[in-house]
C-alpha cells in the first residue's frame, strides 16, 4: 500500500461521524483480518503497527480489549503492538502478557517450535480446498478451485467481519476498503470466481431493467457468494459494496456509473452519492475488493442446510400413509359397473 491513503490522513481527528466514532470499527475489522494470515511480510507488519498503534490511543476499553485477545491467539502478533497492550489496564494486559514474544524480547529469538508451526500451518492453510459451493441444480455452479482467500478466513470471522462492514458509515467503509490490503493482502488474481465481460453485461441488463432480484441472481453465480449475501448486497443503501463488485470484476467506469443509478434508488437519487463512489471505485486497490469478496465467499461455510424432517413420534409417520390414503379414498371418483343401474325413489 502506499503512503497516501491512510497515513496521510489524521486518525486523531477522525472523530465522531454521525455520532459514531469510525476508529474502533477500523482497528478490528484490520486486526481480524490480520491475525487471518499466520505470517506477514516485514512492510506488512510495520503497516499495521503503525496503525494500530495510533488507532489504540483513541479507542475504548472494549476495542481494545478485543484487540488484545485476537493478537494474543495469534503465533507470530506484531511485537510493538502487543508490548503496548501489555502496559494498558489489567484485564487488557492479561491477555497478551503471556505470550512467547513478551518473554523473549524479539521474534528471532521467539521459540524454535512456534516458527516451524506458524510454517507448517501456513503451508496446510495454502492447500487447503473449499467445499461446494452452492450445490443447487439447474445454476452455474462450477467446482470452484482452491484459494488462499478461502482457504485462510474462518466463517465466523468472515460472519463478524461482513456484519461490522455493513453496519459502518461511508466513512468507516471507505477507510475499510481503502486499507484492506494491509492486514492481508491477497495477490491478484487469487480469489476464486470468473472475472468476464459477460457477468458485468448481465448485472448491468438486471440493473437497468431495475430488476434487483435478478441482479442478486446474477450476482451469486458470479462471485459464488450465497443468494442471501447478494440480495444485501443489491439493496444495501450506501452504494460500497456495488462499488466492491464493481472492482473486483474490473468493471469499465462508464458501467459502474450506470449500475449505481439504476440498481438502488437509494443510492442513484443522489448523483453527488454517485460521484463519490465512483471516486472510491478509482481509489479502491483491486486487492482490497478481491478480499471483501473472499470474506462473502467464506459465508458459505457458515450456513447451515435445512435438516429433513423427521417424526417426533415412532408412530407419526404410519399416521401420515394412514390420513394421506383417507383422503385419496374421499377423493376418488366412483365408477359404475357396466350393465348396473342406479335406484330411484
């Protein structure tokens, strides 16, 4: 990431927006997502220490003590990070104080057994394949192949994650987008759907026809996200998430500006709202979009199938044959043998 985005600006005056304070949203969106990776790159660690160390000294208690229990499960956390979590109140500095980093002083002098386990276990995570899918009949629905995005965010995280994304502001969200990247960064090109110019053309005909059902239909089968997780994204009033599609399929700029018109009339009434969108679209690294998308892949894992039913009572399925023959015996029609006549009175 380069220096213009976030460290330009000044994170002690993000403040309150609308009367929520953006700066614990974005210090657990990016620690959740940074503890996802089991090792960083020197300039990612430095990356996200310096941001976490600014954002630490204007968040509360509850951020941070959630901070420190992420980083404190994590093999391999940012030193600097959680030396100053250990100098914060009690209960915060409970949790890291025990660490192998703490007792050591350094990470190349941390323990030979936790090296080679962060080593091993990111070597699994990058063979590790995803299950199917969607399993419907009758949709496009490929065997999607593995992914370092699928194989590395947890469905639970993925399910806090995706929630903590959309009950943000667009200020929150663009910060999130905008900085993704740091946490985790994915290579390009990683995440598992089709990038083609047919699925932008076929959400760009639903979104003109104003057709939001069928865009979220669209939507689903393009990025292999859950049905649900379309439809949100379809109809959420802010306009990131489009924004993120958008991205991640390398949408031509004059197709977005349309989708974002046509697709939600909360969104397209505003042409001001438009226009800032279309300036985070410009602004949004392709890796922060392919992340977002890997974290609504990643709800798959957390949705669970419809159980069949089954009879409460040993006895509940032999009274069901018993009513459904009833009433096909009411309803069979009475057929008069040849040659028989009816009485009359």
């Amino acid at each position: 990431m380069e220096s213009g985005t976030l460290f330009s600006l000044d994170l002690d005056h993000l403040g309150l927006r609308g009367q929520v304070d953006m700066r614990p949203t974005l210090l657990r969106v990016l620690t959740d997502l940074y503890v996802q990776k089991l090792t960083h790159t020197p300039d990612e660690e430095r990356h996200y220490t310096e941001l976490a160390l600014r954002l630490l000294d204007g968040v509360d208690v509850a951020t941070r003590t959630a901070v420190a229990g992420r980083l404190a499960r994590h093999l391999s956390p940012p030193l600097q990070v959680i030396k100053r979590l250990a100098r914060d109140l009690p209960g915060i500095a409970e949790a890291v104080r025990a660490h192998p980093l703490l007792q050591t002083g350094s990470k190349s002098d941390a323990p030979e057994v936790t090296v080679v386990a962060v080593t091993e276990i990111a070597a699994a995570a990058e063979v590790a394949t995803p299950g199917d899918l969607d399993g419907k009949p009758g949709e496009e629905n490929e065997t999607v192949p593995a992914a370092h995005s699928l194989a590395t965010i947890d469905a639970a995280v993925a399910s806090e994650l995706n929630e903590l994304f959309f009950a943000a502001n667009a200020n929150e969200r663009r910060l999130i987008l905008l900085n993704l990247e740091i946490a985790a960064p994915l290579p390009t090109g990683r995440t598992a759907f089709a990038r083609d110019a047919a699925a932008a053309e076929r959400l760009e005909r639903a979104a003109l026809a104003r057709n939001r059902e069928d865009f979220a239909q669209h939507l689903a089968q393009a990025l292999h996200i859950p049905r649900a997780q379309a439809r949100r994204i379809a109809g959420d009033e802010l306009g990131e998430p489009i924004v993120t599609v958008a991205k991640a399929l390398n949408m031509p700029r004059d197709v977005v500006y349309r989708i974002l018109l046509f697709v939600n009339t909360a969104v397209g009434h505003s042409v001001e709202r438009v226009h800032a969108l279309a300036t985070l679209y410009d602004e949004m690294p392709a890796q922060a979009a392919e992340h977002m998308i890997a974290i609504w892949q990643a709800l798959h894992k957390s949705e669970r199938p419809t159980a069949p039913y089954r009879p409460l009572h040993g006895n509940d399925e032999a009274r069901a044959r018993a009513r459904t023959a009833t009433a096909t015996v009411r309803r069979a029609p009475v057929t008069q043998r040849p040659g028989s006549r009816r009485d009359g009175s």
